[in-house]
C-alpha cells in the first residue's frame, strides 16, 4: 500500500473507533433495526446534500444501481442489523474482538472470488499476527466471554463475514467508472431503502418511546463520522489498495482506541498494550509484504 492508502486506514481505524461506543450509547433507547435506519438515512441524506453542494450529479450506469442493493446489504443492512442485536447482549470490547476477524474472513473471500488477491503464506500469517495482537491488546477479560451469549457472539461473526464478501463486491465500482463518493452515497440510499420496511413492520417505532437527547446524539455522530465521511474514505481505498488491505482497519480500531484513551482521558498504558500493538505492526507489516522483502535483500 502507499503512504496515502496507510493514511487513509489509520484514519478510518480512529473514525470507526467510535462507532462501537455510539452504537452502545443509542442502543440505550433506541430499538436495534430503528437505529440502524437512522444510521443510514441520515448519513445517506448527508452526501446528498455534499454532492449537490459540489454540482455532482447520480448519473450513473444501469448495471450500478442493482450492484448497489446488493452492496448496502452485504455492507450495511446485515451487519448492522448482526452487530446492533450483538451489542444488546455482549460488550463492545468483545464485539471489536469479533470484528477482528473480519480480515481474516477477507484473506479467504479474496483468495476465492478474486484472480490478484491470493491467498500467501505471509498474508496468512500477518492476518492471525494481527488478530492475536487485538486479542492481547484488549486483555483476558474479554476473552472469558467467549462461549458465552453464543448466539450474539454468532451474529457478530456472521457480520463479519458479510463485510469481507462486502470488500470484494465492492472492487467492480472501480471498473464501472463509478467514485468513490457516489458509491457511499448509493450504497446508503439502498440500504434506507431496505431497512424502513423492516423497522415499519417489525418495530412500530410509533409505539415506542421517544428516544433520549443522549442517543440522539450518538446517532448523529455514528451516521455523519462513522458513517458518511468513513465510507468516502472506505471506498478510496477500496479503489486503491484492494478488499484484504482496506479490512485491515478492524486491527488498528482498538489500537487507537487504546492510544486515545491514553492521549486525553489519563488511561494507562500497560505490558500488553505494548505486546498487542507490536503483534498488530508485525502483521501488518507482513501482509504489507514490503519489510519481508528488505529483510530478504538484505546482504
């Protein structure tokens, strides 16, 4: 990957950080499939409005438009939904465990359904580096629960897995000519689309009570940052650098969530801190391939 591809991940990897904790936040008075919809028509309504600002017009090709639906489902009515009902049962520290399995996910997707994403034994190897690296990171307590709320814990799974099928579907927009922002608006358009039966049929948010300022606010966060700019974001680097190098953003999520609770809440950084941010960097650097092959050259 480049330099600018790097910046691009480490800065989804902070945007994304947040979105457990808003999910968490708005799941306080808000039903799992309401929120969801919210998350998406207002961050869908947001790139509207930036692109019309720009005098970036939706003319787009015919075969874009199914291609969307079926994108906002792998990439955001499913997982969403999967991770919303996981959150209402496990914590968001185990559910970012569970998404750090989303590469590992994604270096089998790719090797399968792509010709220049195959599977090699350095990709394997920085994929599971990366992944014990979160779990030292976030600390044996999480891990205990592992066995327990089998179901949540599931469904989180399953999210995952529709996010690394997401990251190589969403390679053929490239090819189509369509940009990246279009596609982020596209996707979340399809997906309010999708969900606002869903959370009419199954949720009757007319009978439910009003939700809290709190959550709220939380809403509008996770739809406007972790949402509208981080798909923008997202589908740059999908262009770029490929699905198994853009999921690589679910290892450094805890990371900078660690070093921003250090940097201005006066958390502590401890041992295993540093061990599972090193096992992170040297499976990043083995799935970046370019430190093995100055290793190699070296005389």
């Amino acid at each position: 990957m480049s330099g600018r591809d790097w910046t691009i991940l480490i800065v989804l990897s902070v945007i994304w950080g947040g979105s457990f904790f808003f999910i968490e936040i708005g799941l306080r008075s808000i039903a799992p499939l309401s929120l969801v919809l919210m998350r998406v028509a207002l961050a869908a309504a947001a790139l509207w409005l930036f692109l019309w600002a720009r005098g970036i017009r939706a003319d787009l090709p015919k075969e874009a438009v199914p291609a969307f639906f079926i994108l906002a489902f792998l990439n955001n009515v499913l997982p969403f939904i999967l991770f919303a009902y996981g959150q209402r049962e496990i914590a968001s520290g185990l559910a970012s465990i569970l998404n750090a399995t989303t590469p590992i996910w994604g270096v089998v997707v790719a090797h399968l359904f792509t010709d220049d994403e195959r599977m090699t034994p350095a990709k394997v190897a920085g994929v599971l580096l990366g992944f014990a690296g979160v779990a030292v990171l976030i600390g044996g307590d999480f891990l205990k629960e592992i066995g327990a709320n089998v179901l949540a814990q599931l469904a989180c799974l399953v999210a995952t897995l529709s996010y690394a099928l997401s990251g190589v579907y969403g390679r053929r927009f490239k090819a189509m000519g369509v940009a990246p922002t279009s596609v982020a608006r596209g996707q979340l358009t399809a997906s309010t689309l999708m969900m606002l039966p869903l959370v009419l049929i199954f949720e009757q948010p007319w009978r439910a009570a009003s939700p809290t300022l709190e959550s709220f606010a939380a809403i509008a966060a996770l739809a406007l940052f972790c949402t509208a700019l981080a798909y923008i974001l997202y589908f740059q680097l999908l262009a770029s650098a490929g699905a198994t190098n853009s999921l690589l953003v679910t290892f450094l999520i805890p990371v900078t969530a660690i070093l921003l609770g250090w940097a201005f809440l006066g958390e502590l950084l401890e041992p295993r801190h540093f061990a599972g941010m090193a096992l992170i960097g040297l499976g990043l650097a083995a799935i970046d391939g370019r430190l093995l092959c100055l290793t190699a050259a070296w005389p």
